[in-house]
C-alpha cells in the first residue's frame, strides 16, 4: 500500500507542478475564468492572483516530490489549497464562464465534484490526515 500511495503523491506532485507552469505560461488567460468576481480589484490585480497562485501550485507540486520527510504536511497544505481555490470553481459554475474545455453548466458542475477528490487525494497519499487532525485538535483548545 505505501508503493501505491508514493505514486499517487508523486503523480500528484507532477500534476501540480505542471498546471502551476501552466498558469504562469499557456493557459494564463483560461485561468483567469477561475478567479472569482468579489477578487477581481483590477486586470492587474486578478493577473496577480493568477500568477501567485501558480507560483504556489509549483512550490506545492515540488515539495510533493521531493519532501519525503515533510509529506504529511505538505499534503495537508495541498488538501488547504484544494479548500482554498474552491471558490473559483464556483465562481466558473455560477457565472457560467467557458474555462478548459468546460462549456456546459453540466460539464462545470461534475467538476465541482472532483476537490473533494483531489482534497482526499493529497492527504491520503501523504498521510495528511493526521496533520489535519492535529491542527484542528490545537484549534479547539
């Protein structure tokens, strides 16, 4: 099992590193459509929120395959980051906004149904789930 759950980290780090390339690179503009209304200030500002977040997918995707030692917690932070863009998938359904291929509220809507996936994959594949639980043990106290 643990062979199993190392190539799904690994395949998940490469996952993340890659669509992080992709937002500061090729599909830039597609992610823009993910940047909900309420955090669009300004062009210049959702450009930045796209280019960080990016840059955070690359740093997370690298430190899924590379920090072995720290993979519980990175898993955590990846499961955080899954939580944290959701609303940008939201906002994608909502206002009805073609994005990837996504052109149909139907096909915007089964996509809503893969976070929780990519949630449970992060931490399953780390061991993350006890990190979580620690933090929200040191929360309530």
């Amino acid at each position: 099992m643990n062979k199993v759950k190392m190539i799904f980290r690994l395949l998940l780090g490469a996952f993340m590193t890659y669509a992080g390339v992709s937002h500061l690179t090729f599909n830039r503009l597609e992610f823009v459509a993910q940047v909900p209304m309420w955090l669009r200030f300004s062009e210049g500002f959702t450009d930045f929120v796209v280019l960080s977040s990016g840059v955070v997918e690359i740093a997370l995707g690298l430190s899924m395959l590379l920090l072995y030692k720290h993979k519980a917690v990175v898993g955590a932070l990846l499961a955080l980051f899954f939580v944290l863009i959701f609303p940008g998938n939201l906002n994608q359904y909502f206002y009805h906004i073609d994005s990837f291929g996504l052109n149909t509220d139907t096909a915007r809507l089964i996509r809503l149904f893969f976070q929780p996936v990519l949630i449970a994959w992060a931490l399953w594949s780390t061991g993350g789930w006890k990190v979580c639980k620690e933090w929200i043990s040191k929360i309530r106290k």
